[in-house]
C-alpha cells in the first residue's frame, strides 16, 4: 500500500495532471493521517481505479498549430499541427457548426496529430474546444478560436512600384523600450559592445521614428524578421527563427507587431514581413521534438549548402550539385528545412497566410527564393493571391545574371514552363552594376555602360517595373563604403536609383552616409542608428544631430523622394534611354502628358550636348523644371549639365 501511496504522491503533485476527486481523497486522506482502516483504503482506491476517466492536461500542455484561424477564407482546409505527450493514438473531437473533421493523421512521433478541417463558406466567428480523447473519455482539451476577418482584408492592395522601401534591422534601429531587452527564458543577453550581439532594438523604437521614415519620403517599410529567435548567440538579424507564430519577446508581442502595422498605415506606410521558408532555428522548438525524420534534411555529419543557385536552373547541372544546393544547411544554427514533406509544406503556407491576417501586411519578402523547394513556393504563391488578389510578394533571388533573375518571376518564359507566381524579385544584375558605375573610368562596357547593358536585357523579365532595386542592404557593404565615401557618387546614384524603372529600396542609414564593410563583419554594415539609445551623443534622427554631409545627403534623398510620390512618370512610366557617350547618360520617363529627363554627366568637367540626338524624348516640350534646386530652364538646342551630377528635370510643354 506504501508503494502505491508514493506512486500517487508523486503524480498528484504533478503540475498538469487533474486526477479524479477519488484518487485526490486517497491522496489527501494518507497526508492527513486517517488512512487508519487497511479495508476503507482499498475501497477507495479501487472505486478511483474503477472510476478514473483518464489523465486530464491543461490548455498549456496542447500546442496548436496554427493558434486560430479567421472565417470567411477562400481556401476551405486547415490543417491543425497538434502536439502533445503520446497523443498519436488519442481520437480528436470537435464540434462547431460548420467545421468537419475530414481526418486525422499520425506521424513517426508519437507526440504530434495532423487535423484536417473542413471549413464550410458559412463558418461564423467564435470558439470551440479541440478534444483529445481515449475510450471516449477526454484527455486533452484546447480552447480555439474562430475569428472575424478585417473589413477589407481580402482586397488590401500590396506595394508597388509606386512605392519605396525602406530596409531597416530591428534590433539596430532604435530602442524604444529597455525594459524589453534581456527577457526571461531568452538564451542570449544583449551586449551592445559586439557587432553580432543583441543590441537591444525593438519594435517600440521603430513606432517611435514613424514620423522620421515617413518624412524621408520612403512609403513602405521592410524590417528584418521579428520572430522569436531563442538561440545562445548571434541571431540578432532575426533568420534563425525558434518560433513561427511568436514575436522575439525582446522586440515586443505580437499584439505590439500589429500596432506597429496599424499606426504606420496610418501615416499612410506599407509594411512588408520578411519570412524564412529554407531554415529555421536549431532550437527551434519542433527540431527538439521532430514530428518525422524527412521534417528536415538530414546527413551522417554536418553538411553545408555549396550556395550554387545556378544550379537550380541549369539544365546540365549534375543532381549532387542541385541536391546539395537545396538540402545542404545554411549554417550549424540553421536547420534545413524539407518542403516536399506534405505537413511542413501546408504549416508554411498557413504560417504566411496568418501573418498576413493576423497583421493586415502589405507585403511578404521572401528570404532564399531559390533555396526551398520552387514546386513549394509556386504553391505558396498561388495561395497567397487566392486569398489576397491584390498583394504583393518580393523574391531574394540573388543571382548573378539577368536571365537567371528573370526565372524567379511571376509569368517568366522559360524552357521547363515553371512559374513562381512571385511578382517581384531582387534585381541583383542592377546592384551588381551601380557598385562600379559611378566610380569607375569610362569605357566601351564599363562607368555609364554598365547600367545601360543591365537595362538593355529587361526584355528576359515579365515585368521589369517589378523589380526591387537596391544600393545596399543587410547583407551587402554599405554603398557608401562600395563607391569610396564619394558624395557625389551618393547623389548621383541616389538620383538614378529613385528614377529608372524598378521598385526601390533604401538601406536605413544610407540616407546618413552610414559606412560598413560586410568584408569586416556582417556587424559592421548593421551598426546601430545615431541618436535610437537613450544616451547616444547624437541623434541624427533630426538635422541638428547630422553633420553637414549627412544633412546634404539627407535632404537630397529627401527632396527625390517626396517628389517621386506624385510623379506618374516615375511611378508607372515607360523607360526609353540612350546610349551612354563620353561619360553622359540620358534617358527618359513618360507617362501620357507627364515626362522626365534624367542626365548623369560622370566627367569631372560639365558637359554640353547636341540636344538633337534626345528629340525623341524632349519633342512637344519647350521647358524643364530642375527638380533638385528649383529652377527653370528652356530646352535649347545645346544645353550644359554640371559635372558628376544627375540632373533631372520635370518636362514642361
């Protein structure tokens, strides 16, 4: 009886564990001391035996996957990701009106269940318990919710070329709450004296400059991901994701993300959502507790990927190249992640779809477009616009060429038929050619040449407009390091940036000649923004914080951005260009009645040109308003242009 009793006094004190009131009087009655008659204690515990239904856990002991889930959805199937201790044999029940449990599913891990919903068109808001049960009697219960879709969700209209973005990183933009930085149960403290440590920037610090990003003229905003990343070090730029549906603690909650949304669209800014599809953290807490083995590329020993997206569409590539592309690990915290697997698969794609509910986004970056499995993405893609037609999606597709670019976008003509569905992509090719045009000696194919040659070839792309251009960014030497600190170099790739096709995007801080080498560190070119910690020395959130080059930088960018808002030109024109001559590069936007010329002199001396050669551009027009400075000028027959300066000029009739 003795062993039966601490057999009990051990379980009955387990937290989770809700016994039956007969075994709990057994428990209570031999703390107590009257556990006196031997026959009055075996009629106890046998009628507690007799009578027990099962272990019964709390809310905390059942993740569910995804949390909640709205009504209304175009797609009709939810797939629940169900985990809990030895559940695979437990039957699940769930009654609400217009929801049918097509199925159940168990894996190789006794511990997860896939539920298969079937959610009827008439599904009302509300909430309903998910049970788990064995012999009919209840084990588990969850509670889930039902709710109401935002008014207008379904048509939310995503960026687009008329917009620019700004790329910021969280944890080095701005702490606006200190409070926040060193949470309990997060591995890794901050210390903002190591470049790759936790600095402390959270999304309080970001609501907080609204008012600056906006002033800047950008009109959407891309912060690197805010989901938990709970590993021991480094993980500060937010790729090596430990929880898919949880807001990193030390950037804020989930409900903070939703205000940062809610208050930037009320400045009238965008926010895109940077989402990892390839890899996810090594503490992440389903690798700890893998639902089956083919969750995850798995190898003998640490394998890395050979990073050969090329061979994804060469179509002489040997299958050990592509498969080690594709399964190889990212990094020793990266885990691979397998998309052919069917669970993993549709847990992605609800993932995406339940962000961008749960936070009204206006956008989703795609981190390693070529990496994951593209069969998954096309899918991915597909569904995204099922349920939001209006949307928009941006490819990392770092490549090196053109045609390779051109592959990842929506509608591309290629050989094999295969179509990502994904709007827009990084135009690598472009970045590739302003690194060196505005710095280097002219020649037949270098200087000027190289962003005519990258132009020249948009006839591979679906829709060139599309295209996210880029100076810089979180993984790129800072631009301003890239061209030798040359302001004017700055300028004048400021200018071509926010005036050829594509949709652009600033780096934070390239607005305040931030400098960087990624040669030094990835620390290095993701330093903290002057004036974002209580006690910085300067704030160069406001002009009296900048110096005299950063202020010059500043309302230059400034000035170009706020007028590409209004111009249709820029925003949705046709592009039509010259071929660049001693060191000068012309070209136009038009768009109806409104039209742009765009003149970058690189020469060290100011340049006159033969304005004949330009008619096509310049014909039905007889003046043009200097964008930068103000002034008017007339078209004459020659025209001089200030040397290494772009000029632009809104075109008067």
């Amino acid at each position: 009886m003795w062993l039966v009793f601490c057999i009990f006094d051990h379980l009955l004190n387990c937290r989770h564990i809700n016994f039956h009131p007969y075994l709990q009087l057994f428990y209570n009655m031999q703390h107590n001391n009257l556990f006196k008659h031997p026959l009055l204690a075996a009629v106890i515990l046998f009628l507690g035996f007799w009578s027990i239904p099962s272990f019964s856990f709390a809310q905390d002991d059942l993740r569910v996957e995804p949390p909640s889930w709205w009504a209304g959805m175009k797609h009709n199937k939810l797939q629940l990701l169900v985990h809990g201790k030895d559940i695979t044999a437990m039957k699940a029940v769930i009654k609400y009106p217009g929801i049918t449990l097509e199925s159940q599913e168990s894996v190789e891990n006794p511990n997860y269940l896939f539920l298969n919903l079937l959610l009827d068109q008439k599904l009302k808001p509300g909430s309903f318990d998910i049970t788990l049960t064995v012999n009919g009697k209840k084990t588990y219960s969850y509670r889930y919710e039902i709710k109401q879709r935002d008014a207008g969700s379904a048509s939310r209209q995503g960026f687009t070329p008329a917009d620019v973005v700004y790329l910021l990183m969280p944890d080095r933009f701005a702490n606006g709450d200190p409070a926040n930085d060193s949470m309990p149960g997060m591995l890794e403290k901050p210390d903002r004296s190591k470049p790759l440590g936790r600095h402390g920037g959270d999304i309080a610090g970001i609501r907080k400059h609204l008012d600056y990003i906006k002033e800047l003229g950008v009109t959407t905003i891309w912060p690197n991901p805010l989901l938990e990343n709970n590993n021991k070090a480094a993980s500060y730029h937010g790729y090596a994701i430990t929880d898919f549906y949880r807001v990193d603690p030390r950037f804020g909650t989930n409900a903070d993300y939703r205000a940062l949304v809610d208050e930037a669209h009320g400045k009238d800014l965008k926010v895109i959502m940077d989402m990892v599809f390839n890899h996810c953290g090594l503490n992440h807490w389903f690798i700890n507790d893998l639902p089956m083995k083919s969750w995850i590329h798995q190898f003998p020993e640490y394998t890395r990927s050979n990073f050969r997206a090329e061979s994804i569409t060469d179509i002489y590539a040997a299958e050990t190249d592509r498969n080690l592309m594709l399964q190889g690990w990212f990094d020793t915290n990266m885990p691979d992640l397998d998309q052919r697997n069917p669970y993993l698969r549709e847990y992605l794609i609800q993932n995406s779809i339940w962000w961008v509910e749960f936070a009204a986004l206006d956008g989703i970056r795609l981190d390693t477009q070529p990496y994951p499995y593209k069969e998954m993405m096309a899918e991915w893609s597909k569904r995204i616009f099922m349920e939001y037609p209006n949307f928009n999606l941006v490819g990392e597709a770092w490549m090196q060429r053109e045609s390779m670019t051109a592959y990842y976008q929506k509608d591309a003509i290629v050989g094999d038929g295969y179509n990502s569905g994904v709007p827009s992509v990084t135009d690598f090719p472009l970045y590739n050619a302003m690194t060196r045009a505005f710095t280097e000696n002219e020649s037949w194919d270098e200087g000027m040449a190289r962003l005519y040659y990258v132009l020249s070839q948009d006839f591979l792309y679906a829709n060139p407009n599309y295209l996210l251009t880029f100076l810089d960014n979180h993984d790129l030497n800072r631009y301003y390091n890239s061209i030798g600190r040359d302001l004017q170099a700055l300028k004048m790739a400021t200018a071509f940036l926010l005036t050829t096709r594509g949709t652009p995007q600033i780096y934070y801080g390239t607005e305040l000649l931030m400098d960087g080498n990624s040669g030094v560190s990835h620390g290095d070119i993701r330093k903290d923004f002057p004036g974002g910690w209580p006690g910085d020395t300067l704030n160069a959130f406001t002009p009296q914080g900048r110096n005299a080059g950063q202020n010059e930088a500043f309302d230059y960018m400034q000035k170009l951005l706020n007028w590409r808002k209004n111009n249709a030109a820029l925003t949705h024109g046709k592009l039509k260009h010259f071929v660049p001559a001693d060191g000068v590069y012309v070209y136009f936007r038009t768009a109806g009645e409104q039209s742009v010329m765009v003149v970058i002199n690189r020469n060290t001396k100011d340049k006159v040109l033969n304005m004949s050669r330009f008619a096509e551009g310049t014909a039905g027009y007889t003046a043009g308003l200097d964008v930068v400075n103000g002034n008017s000028v007339v078209l004459g027959a020659e025209m001089n242009f200030p040397a290494r300066t772009a000029t632009v000029y809104e075109l008067k009739k």
